[in-house]
C-alpha cells in the first residue's frame, strides 16, 4: 500500500467502487439510513456495523448512503455540530456508549413498531429485517397531489375553524394531525369520509388570536396505499 | 405535553386532543425550520437541491411524529437535526433511485466521479471496474471483505478498526490481504491494467 503504484490502484478502486452507485437502484432489505448514521458514528455495536457493511458491500445505494454519513460526520466533527464521537473517544467509552445504543436502539424499534401499528393499523407495517423497514408504504404517483383548499392568505375564525383540502377517489378516507407552530400534536382525526373538518371551538379555546397551526393529511385509498400531505398552516383569528 | 381527551366533530367521527391548554407555539416553529434548512442544506446533493423546501417539511414532519410519540419538549440537539436531515435525504435519494430519476450528469458535484461525465470511456471503464470489485469481493472471506469495503469507502485502517471490533493490527492485516486478494482476482479479469 506503501508505493505509489499502490495508491494509484487503490485511488482506481474507490472511484470504480463508487460509480456503481450513479445508476443503481435499492437492493432488497437496505437498512434504515439512522442505522447507517449510527454505524458510523459507532453507536452500534461491532456486530451490527459488520452487518451493515457486508450490505454496502454489494448494494452501491448504502453505499453512496454511507459515504454521505461519513462525509457528513468527518465535516462536522471539529465545530462540534454533530458528535464526533469516531474521533475523539476512547476505544472502551466508544463500547460503552454502543452498549448503551443498543439498548435505546432497541428501545426504540419497539415504540417504532408499537406507534406504526396503531398509527397505520390499515397498512402492512414492515418488520425490522425486512424491506421497506420504519418505511410506510405510500403510493407513488398515482394519485393527485393532496392541496390545502383553507384560504391560506386570511386567518379562520375560532367558530368556523374549518380545514379543506383536495378529495381523492370515491372510498378515501383521511387522517388528519393539527399541531401548534412549535410541534405540540393539537388533534389527531382519523376515519375521515370527507376532505374537511371542523374543528371543535372548544380545542381552540387554549390559542390566542394569531396562533399559528400547521396541518397535514393523510389519505388511505380504497386499493389500500397512502399518500401524506405537505404541512399547510392556518392562523387563528 | 396534555393527557388525551376525546373530541368531536361534525363528521362523527372520533377524535384525540393531545395537547392545548397553556402550550404556546412563539417562534419555535420558525426556528426549528431555520435549523432544519440549515441541516439539510449540509446534507443536500447539489442535484437534489431544488427539493430542498420540500425536505424540510418531510424531515418537519418526521419530528412532529418523533414528538407525538415522546412527549419531549421540542427542543432538538443539533445532532439530532442532522440525524433526520440525513435520514430524509438518504430516503429520497433511495426513492429516486427506485424511479431511475436521477441523472448522470447531475451527479458530478462529486469530484471522484467528476470525470465520469467529461470521459465516457474512462466513465464506462470504472465501471466495468466496479463491477468486477463487487464479484471479486464477494470471493473474499468476509473479515477480509469487510476491511476493504470500508477502505474503499475511504475509511483509514485504525478507523476500519474501530467501526468492526479489531485491534489496528487485525485491521491493518486484513485490510492488506484483502486488497491482495481484489488486486489478483481483479488481474485474472484482464482488469488491473
């Protein structure tokens, strides 16, 4: 690795390693990117990140994912912005802190799993190990933009709080979530038949004039996909 | 954040107020979309970066769902910003890639690939290269398979070390019989000219 004709080869490789990558498409089972995130950053256990790795090995889309992270960790390490943990911890904080990743991560594949069923009780949810992981199954394309109809230019009065958006085929039915400006779920409305609703007077007793609520759908086709909104937000007169 | 209540509506159906009361919203939002601008300009592809608007409010979105469910109090590490700016990128970049969206000439932001577009040839030989890396490695026994594929990925060998459990010694060692490996199999191709 010492020669010069060595480094040639090995700059070579890496170039040809990574334009697999321009016209590839997602193997099966790409893991979750977070995990990819944490792999680098060793905040998962050895086993885990050889798990990993071996997928990079042959799935060039993780492993554009991966270099993206590292990049990512290697920039922002110096200023601090984001833990930089590869570089300046110890070997044995480095096992400690995975040891301790791998409890939370596993903790929180089970409130994952938990929230997505109840949250998509009308979707395939995919377990972990399998495809499209922590990944909702939307469609794609078919299906017409969901629009706010609300005005968004004017506030909504407290007593007819009304929020529009576009319909989709016959048997859609809709979720909706309303949250304050600063991410505090309001309400969540789900089995919605009809693109609207009203919200109670009551609910909005708490905001003052001029709160700020942001907004999203989302719809379930009668052939059983999904597609979510942008955030849209309305203001309170 | 509030104890659930039911609510309802003109339509019927059930609803849950999850929170209110004396919650107020202020400028948090606006901030919390300025620092997700922030990360996900970092993470952006340049050829990505008219969707930036639009990932911003999928990564907003994924943090409202992150904050539904822990009842946190809103406020979020940097590092946690960049975890989710990443992740959405990564998502919509494996989504593009699905559709075959993205093109080849966009791509060159990269400066390892940035030949790729000037030369075809040498493009179309990396390539060729490539492909034969990826049946080569899988030749390989896998600790050895695994040091390159992180050596390739521009990892340095006490990184390589750290990241699969190895001492630099292990690493060093299968780092330079896997490369010896990949460079044999790659010459009984007709591919390490």
């Amino acid at each position: 690795m010492k020669s010069q004709e060595n480094e040639n080869d090995v700059r070579r490789w890496r170039e040809a390693f990574a334009s697999l990558a321009l016209d590839a498409r997602p193997a099966e089972g790409c893991p979750d990117p977070e995990r990819i995130w944490m792999a680098v950053r060793v905040e998962l256990s050895p086993g885990e990140v050889r798990e990993l790795v071996d997928h990079t090995a042959v799935c060039p889309v993780c492993a554009e994912a991966w270099r993206l992270a590292r990049e990512l960790t290697a920039e922002a390490s110096p200023a601090g912005e984001v833990h930089g943990a590869l570089i300046e911890r110890s070997a044995k904080s480095r096992r400690t802190a995975w040891r301790w990743g791998s409890m939370i991560a596993a903790a929180a594949v089970i409130m994952l799993v938990t929230v997505l069923s109840i949250q998509f009780d009308e979707s395939p949810v995919n377990l972990p190990g399998t495809p499209g992981f922590g990944t909702p199954q939307y469609r794609e394309g078919s299906e017409a933009d969901i629009r706010p109809l609300s005005p968004a230019d004017r506030p909504l009065p407290r007593d007819r709080f009304q929020l529009k958006w576009s319909s989709g085929p016959s048997g859609t039915r809709y979720q909706l979530q309303l949250a304050t400006a600063d991410l505090v779920v309001v309400l969540q409305a789900h089995g919605l038949e009809e693109p609207s609703y009203l919200v109670d007077e009551k609910t909005l007793q708490p905001f003052p004039s001029g709160t700020r609520f942001i907004w999203q759908v989302e719809a379930a086709y009668a052939d059983g996909t999904r597609r979510t909104s942008d955030t849209f937000v309305s203001v309170l007169k | 954040m509030m104890p659930d209540s039911l609510d309802s509506n003109e339509t019927g159906k059930e609803t849950r107020t999850l929170a209110g009361a004396d919650e107020q919203p202020g400028d948090e939002y606006d901030e919390l979309r300025l620092r997700l601008s922030q990360a996900v300009r970092k993470v952006c592809p340049r050829w990505l970066a008219d969707e930036s608007d639009d990932l911003v409010q999928k990564a907003l979105m994924r943090l409202m769902k992150q904050r539904k469910k822990s009842e946190g109090n809103g406020k979020y590490g940097s590092s946690y910003l960049w975890r989710v700016a990443y992740s959405v990128m990564v998502d919509e970049i494996r989504a593009r890639r699905r559709r075959g969206e993205v093109p080849l000439e966009d791509q060159v932001e990269s400066s390892r690939l940035a030949g790729h577009v000037a030369n075809p040839e040498r493009a179309s030989r990396s390539r060729e290269i490539g492909g034969a890396i990826r049946d080569c490695m899988l030749s390989l026994v896998t600790p050895r398979r695994l040091a390159v594929t992180l050596y390739l990925q521009e990892h340095t060998v006490p990184e390589i070390g750290e990241l699969l459990g190895w001492d630099s010694k292990r690493a060093e060692n299968l780092v330079y019989r896997g490369l010896d490996n990949l460079r044999k199999c790659l010459t009984s191709k007709g591919l390490n000219q």
